[in-house]
C-alpha cells in the first residue's frame, strides 16, 4: 500500500487523546467556573472528532488486517471507547445536560491513554485470526457485548454521581408527608387538599431533587439498556460456541462472569421494578455492578485462562 | 395493578390487611358461608370470587371472634353485622392446596429470588477463581496444609470435601439452579399471569378521588372528553369512552414481555437438563485413512440417554490439511469426512473445519484437535535394507509447553542386537507442523531441519533420509444433544421478549368534571417519559369555552341553567346544590 498504515494510525491516536484531554479540559472549567451557562455544542463537537479519530482508526485496521477490527484486546479496548463516545453522544444530545461530560470525558480519556500508552505493542498489532475465531458470529457476538459494557459502565457512572450527589452536596429533606416523594415531585397540579401543604417545603430543593431524580432516572434507562445487549451478546456467544465445539456453557472463567454481570444487573433491575426502589439503593448496586464489569472484561483476560485467552495477556 | 400496595409505599390507605395497605373500600359484611370477615387477596378482581368460595378471616381462623363478644360489643368491631347461628366449621381449601399456594407464596418471594441470584453468583465467582477439574495432586499441592495456607484456611481437603474443584456439578449449585428455576415458574402463577388477566380486563375510574391517586393526575379545566380521547387516539392509545368516563392504553406487550422472559429462561433450563440427561458426547482421533465407529467413541451422560441414529454410523477420514500462513501460524484446520452407514454404503462427505461441524442422524462431529500419527519417510543405508526403502515410522506425543511436539524414532542399528538396558543408536525426528521436521543424531546433536515434501535428503547416522509427509489424525469431538432445539428456542424466545419488555404499558383514565376533565394515567416502566408525554398530550387538547355564566344568582333558579354548550357540563364553579353532578 502507498499509505503507511501504522503511521496514520499512530497519529488518529494521538490526536484522539489530545482531542479528548482538551474536551475534558473544557467540560471541567465549563462547569466548574461556568456558572449557569446554557448548554453549548462546544462540548459535543470535542466528541465528535473523537469519535471521527477512532472510526478512522477501526476501518484502517479492518482494511490492513482484512478481518473485522475485534480480534484482540487492543481493538476491544478502542471499540469499548468507540462505543461510549457514541453513546454519550446521543445522551447529551437527548437529555441536554452538560454535567455529564464532567464524568464521561475523563473516564474516556483515562481508557484511551490505557489502551495506547499503556498496553505493551505487541499486544497492539493486528494480528490473524486463529481457526475459532474465523466466523460471521465474531461481529454479531464480541459487538453486542462490548456495547453493552459500554451502556452498562455509563450508566453505572451515572449512579456512581447520584450517589456522591446526593449523599455530599444535596442536603435533602424529606417531610412526612402521606404521598411519597416521588410522586409529589412528579405530580403535576393536583387537587388533593394535602398537595398545597407539601408543594411549599419542596420548593427550595426542587431543583436539586429534580435533577437526582434525572440522575437516577438516567442511570436506570441507561442500565436497562445494557443489559438487553448484555442478554443478546451471552445468547450469541453461547449459540456460537454451540456451532464451534458443540458445548453452549462451558464455564469458561470469562463465560461464567458475563453470567455474574447478568445476574447482578437482573437484580439491578428487579428491585426497581418489583422491589420499587429508588434512588440511592439500587445505586449502590449498580457501583458494585461496575466492578463486576470491569472483572469481567479485563479481569478475566488478564489473569485467568480459558477459551478467551487468545493473543491476550495469558499473566 | 395490584391495589394493595406494602405498608411502606406511601399510598392513602383505607384499611390494613396483614402488611398490605388496602385502598378500596373494605368489603361489606361477612363471608356469607362462614360469617367470618373477608380479607382481600391481592388482585381486584380473584377477591370478588374468592370472598364467595375461600374466605379467609383477617385474624385466622382460630380467633374468629365468639357470638357472645360480638353481641355485647357491636360497635367494637370493625364494622361487620353480627355473626348468625353457630358457623359450620370452616372448609375452605383442602390442606394440600393451602400447602401448594403457601409454598408458591414463598416462592415467588422477591428477597427470595434476589438472595438466590446473589448465592449463585458468588458461587460461579468462586469457581472462576478456583480452578476446576484438575487432580487432587494439583490441589494439594496449591491449596497446602500446612505452612501458608490460601486465604487462611482454605486448604486441598477443604477444596475437594467442598465439592469446590468441581462447583458447577456439585448437588448444592445444581438445586439452587433448580430453586431458581422453581421461584421463575411461581412467579408467574402469582403474579404475572394474573397481572395479564387483570390488565386486560379494564375499568373505567370515574370518581374523582381514584384518578387523583394515579401517580401521574392533572385536571385540564375548559375541556371535553372526547377531545381528550382523541388526542390520545392519535398517539396510538386504544380508546375506550363511555357514560363520560374515558380508559386508553397502549403497550399491553409490554406486561406480556416479562412473563416471556421467565417462560424463556424455564424452556432453557429445560433444555439444559435435557441435554445432560439425554446426550451423548465423545472425541475420536482419526487417522488419515482410516475409520471409526461412530457409537464406540460416544459416552453417554446419564443412564437415560437414549441411542441417537447416527449412532450406528462410521465416520472415514480420507484427508487432513492444516492451511498455513506464511509466517507459520494456522489459518485452518481441514478434514476431508465420509460418513457411512453399518453396511458401508456411503451417506454423505463433508469438508469439515473449525466453524464448519458435520451432522448425521442427531450427532455432530466438530473439529477441535489434530494429532500426527506416522512419519512417511524413504531411508537409504538403514540397516533393514541398503537401498532406497519407504518406512512409515510411528510417532507419538512429547508432553511439553502448550504447543503439540511429536517424535519418532529411527534405528541405525537393528534393536534386538544393542546391549540389554541400552537405547539404540539412532536418529530422532520431531515435528512441531505439518511442514518441517528436525532431525537429531544418537548423540541429541542437532543435524537439521527439513521441509516436507522438498525431496530433499539428509545424511544422519550413516543413513540418507528423505522425510515425504507426516500422516496426521484429524481430533473430532462427537456430541449427540437432544436438549440444544429446546436451548435455542429458550433463547430466541429470550432474545425477542428482552426486547419486549422494555415497551412501555401505559393507562391513561378520564372523567368529565364539571368544564374540565380530570386525566391521571400510569406506565409501568419509562415512567418520565409518560409524563412528560401525557403532559404533552394534554397541552394539545382544544380548549372549548363554556358560554358565559348567568350573572342571575344561581341558587333558587337551579333549572334555568341547564342550558350549557359541550357534552354534558354546566356551569359548575358556582358549585351550585341543585346541580345533580358531582364536582369538586
């Protein structure tokens, strides 16, 4: 080839880092010492580039190596990032809120300068596909996945912030009133005698509890999400592992902790929907939801064995 | 939607059953068969029939109050007529379905259900963490007795009484698999299913103060109902009116999907007992040429796994290739299949690789391992004979590092004639590939490398070597599972109904109050987003003007303001006594 595909992919990540330091750089001051600026698309520009830098950088692997760009930990690691800009993204997008890129930016920041200034280059090097990973199930099934650590991982930073909110900077207080709060937050006008009373103790920290509810509320579509693709990328793997060795579950270390996450969201998701609750509890599921998360996508890879094991660190 | 909500939510009560907060009215008068009073069951609408059939006393029906109380007492009560003569005892259900409904109670307990995930998710950590299936050795030797012990007590005994090197087929896991699985099928008996029914049957809220107590109410003054309805039609409500009162809905899926969900994970699970109850599994290695029975390489999982067909079958290997790159590394692996019956009429080939497994008759031959299983070499010098013969030498295995190593050996002198106790000189040939091979001369001197069908000789040892090909065995795994057709319809069926639940199931209810309307509504799941939709929705209804009120006193003259515009309003803020509706 006339172009030097190395070369350029080099450049697409540094300046993929630079791109995302200056956006975090940006998120910081706007917030810290912006005061109440209205929402800009400043921000979402710095995004978007990045996300322009890493989508350059996956096709130029895809051309160089001539297989989908998932085969190694390296790829997963930019795609992961890949996946979380787009995400957040459409999340800003929709939801308008500038806070949450005072999250978001440096955590992605933080994944791209792991995945290019930290993982030995050996391990970065495209290299060919073994025999097993040969097959149309490697897109459907490493894709879902990945996308879903991403939703699944934001929507756990959400909680992570509700919780620190709400427990450091929000000073709440809750009357005993006979509604919950949650209704009378939601409650528009109303014409039960007991509203009036209610309406005027919550008018100073309605704003504040509007947006943990947001938060909250956030975190929650965010979750479900994710662990809908969580359910299909399990489902893909096992299906494929049934057509390449004929053994749907075999308790591999990595199999076995994407059914832990499984399981620890789908209690995530019961106790808000039949359990009902709120707020800071099931937060604190979701926190100890990104561990296992994190356990299950590097964890696994970099200490343990198994059918994953390919071309990763086998420590 | 349950209408007895758990003391906790905050909800206006209007009597206490158990730890429910029951927000209907309580039902009048005794039961009519054993003039006890009536308890609610959870749902609306199997209360109305069981206070006919299965009456249940709120205290018990050890203390159901006596006559003589009741008589001296009324008033103490709360609020149910004396009871008539003696009661007949009690019959209610018999005790093996008091016991079946208990028992389902307690299972589809929610804390329950969370507590059984978490135990089989630090089970499944644990064996992640400890490795599984390796000999006892391996545990003794990493899990000590004595000196540092892992963890601080955790020692090889412990691992292996604990069932801990092979967790996922211990009894204990398996029956909390099972307890999950049973806590899925009672779940939805109590709940689900009966949710469905409740929530096709609707009704229609008319009075005021049960649309106020929907989570999301507003009154939209100066409107009509039919206005209303059809602002909801046209964002795909269903709409119901009648006699004022309006019922949509939209996204009954949505209700449907969990219950999908559950029935899904059952069907898997049932595939997975199936599958290890029923199958068959085996691997064979097969050498170049030759064939195996089919059946002799298949063990079964459990004594009631029944023969699949293709049983009876032998498979032939008529070729193996590994495709190389050529930086060395594997891009596949290839074997060239014939499948034929027990007569040795052929049935079918294949060309089997990695991803590419053969089925015949309920068994599926997967390509997981290779082997090589002779040398084909020509030797001049040997001492079997002076000229150029072909010799196909054995090879076998040498266990070391990941990566295969196989070796033969190739005698320079004649073996029986070597001193008892000593090895033959000779020459040693290892094979990491189907490409090269490496010889060593009886001294363990590296003499040199050769590739494969190059025809090019080596002298070692006096003898002039031309290695031709390496026979390799193509390693097949053989699996006869009947459970996988029930595994994937578990989990297409899980795939869709994930899907599904996540549609939201929306009511909206309305009644015309006066000039205005009084909307409330509820979702089940995206519940911001209904209301900022139903907000949004209401912002579109037309505002109607009522004709301006008379400026006559309205309380003596109630009748001549009947005259009113709209539906079936009439100027109601005065809130005049003559008028028959019902307004705020």
């Amino acid at each position: 080839m006339m172009v030097n595909i190395p070369v350029i992919e080099n450049f697409l990540s540094n300046s993929c880092f630079l791109i995302l330091f200056l956006t975090t750089v940006y998120y910081w001051l706007k917030i810290g010492f912006g005061g109440k600026s209205s929402f800009s698309f400043t921000g979402l520009t710095g995004y978007g580039s990045a996300l322009c830098c890493l989508t350059l950088q996956l096709i130029l692997r895809w051309v160089d190596s001539g297989h989908f760009p998932l085969s190694n930990l390296y790829e997963s690691l930019i795609f992961l990032a890949w996946c979380l800009l787009l995400l957040y993204i459409y999340i800003e997008v929709s939801t308008k809120t500038l806070f949450l890129g005072v999250l978001t930016s440096p955590a992605i920041l933080c994944l791209v300068a792991f995945t290019d200034f930290s993982l030995p280059t050996e391990l970065q090097q495209s290299t060919p596909l073994v025999p097993a990973l040969q097959s149309n199930w490697l897109v459907m099934h490493v894709t879902v996945m990945i996308a879903s650590y991403a939703a699944l991982l934001l929507g756990c930073f959400i909680a992570i912030a509700y919780l620190v909110l709400s427990k450091f900077f929000i000073k709440t207080t809750f009357v005993t009133a006979p509604l919950s709060s949650q209704n009378t937050v939601l409650r528009q006008e109303s014409f039960l005698e007991e509203k009036q009373k209610t309406d005027i103790v919550f008018e100073k920290n309605d704003k504040n509890l509007k947006f943990l509810f947001f938060l909250d509320n956030l975190s929650y579509r965010t979750i479900g999400i994710g662990f809908c693709f969580l359910t299909l990328g399990i489902l893909s793997g096992a299906i494929w592992a049934n057509e390449t060795w004929g053994n749907y579950w075999s308790w591999d270390p990595k199999e076995t902790w994407a059914f832990i996450t499984w399981l620890t969201f789908a209690c995530y998701l019961h106790s808000r929907l039949v359990g009902g609750w709120t707020g800071s509890k099931p937060a604190l599921v979701a926190s100890f939801g990104v561990l296992v998360v994190w356990v299950c996508y590097l964890g696994v890879n970099l200490l343990g064995q198994g059918l994953h094991s390919y071309g990763f660190l086998n420590v | 939607m349950q209408h007895c909500v758990r003391a906790s939510a905050g909800a206006t009560a209007h009597h206490t059953v158990g730890t429910y907060r029951c927000r209907l009215a309580p039902p009048a008068g005794p039961c009519q068969r054993t003039a006890l009073p009536l308890a609610h069951t959870k749902l609306p609408a199997a209360h109305r029939r069981r206070c006919r059939v299965d009456c249940r006393s709120t205290q018990g029906p050890a203390a159901a109050p006596t006559l003589s109380d009741s008589d001296s007492e009324p008033s103490s009560t709360s609020g149910w007529r004396p009871p008539r003569p003696p009661p007949p005892p009690p019959q209610g259900p018999s005790p093996l379905r008091q016991l079946y409904k208990r028992t389902l109670k307690q299972l589809s307990n929610l804390k329950l259900a969370l507590a059984e995930l978490a135990v089989i998710a630090a089970l499944s950590a644990v064996g992640t963490v400890i490795k599984q299936g390796e000999t006892y050795e391996f545990y003794m030797e990493n899990y000590p007795e004595e000196g540092r012990k892992v963890l601080g007590f955790l020692t090889g005994r412990i691992v292996v009484a604990l069932q801990l090197d092979h967790i996922y087929t211990a009894e204990y896991f398996l029956l909390l698999l099972a307890l999950l699985g049973a806590s899925l099928t009672a779940c939805t008996i109590t709940n689900q299913w009966p949710a469905v029914k409740v929530a096709r049957r609707w009704r229609f809220k008319g009075e005021q103060a049960s649309l106020a107590r929907l989570e999301v109410a507003s009154r939209v003054p100066d409107a009509r109902l039919v206005d209303v309805g059809r602002v909801l039609a046209a964002k795909n409500y269903q709409v119901f009116m009648k006699d004022g009162q309006l019922y949509g809905f939209k996204g009954l899926a949505g209700k449907l999907g969990p219950i999908g969900v559950h029935a899904s994970m059952l069907l898997c699970m049932a595939g997975f007992v199936t599958g290890a109850l029923g199958g068959f599994t085996g691997s064979v290695m097969i050498p170049q040429g030759s064939e195996t029975v089919v059946a002799s390489a298949l063990r079964s999982a459990s004594p009631l796994a029944w023969n699949p067909g293709g049983a009876s079958a032998v498979i032939r290997c008529d070729d193996f290739r590994i495709d190389y790159r050529e930086d060395g590394s594997v891009r596949q692996f290839y074997s060239d299949l014939t499948v034929l019956d027990v007569d040795g009429r052929e049935q079918s080939t294949k060309t089997v690789s990695v991803n590419q497994p053969l089925r015949f008759g309920g068994v599926t031959a997967y390509q997981t391992d290779w082997s090589m299983s002779a040398l084909k070499v020509r030797v001049a010098g040997s001492f079997v004979a002076p000229e150029d013969t072909a010799f196909q030498l054995p090879m076998a295995a040498l266990n070391g590092g990941d990566s295969k190593l196989y070796a033969t050996f190739l005698p320079a002198e004649d073996p029986a004639l070597a001193p008892p106790g000593t090895a033959p000189r000779g020459v040693s040939i290892l094979a990491r590939d189907l490409q090269t091979v490496t010889f060593y001369d009886s001294k363990g001197e590296f003499a040199g490398v050769r590739r494969l069908g190059s025809g090019k000789p080596i002298e070692v040892e006096g003898m002039t070597i031309v290695a031709q090909e390496v026979l390799a065995a193509t390693g097949l795994e053989l699996k006869a599972d009947p459970g996988v057709p029930l595994v994937y319809a578990g989990f297409g069926g899980l795939c869709v109904t994930t899907v599904v639940s996540y549609l939201s199931h929306s009511q909206v209810w309305a009644a015309q109050a006066g000039s205005g309307v009084i909307v409330g509504g509820t979702s089940n799941r995206a519940k911001v987003a209904f209301e900022q939709e139903l907000s949004d929705m209401l912002g579109e209804v037309p505002e109607v003007l009522q004709q301006a009120p008379a400026l006559v006193d309205v309380s003596g003259t109630g009748s001549s303001n009947g005259s009113s515009s709209g539906s079936n309003s009439s100027s109601s803020s005065s809130g005049s006594k003559d008028s028959k509706e019902q307004v705020l």
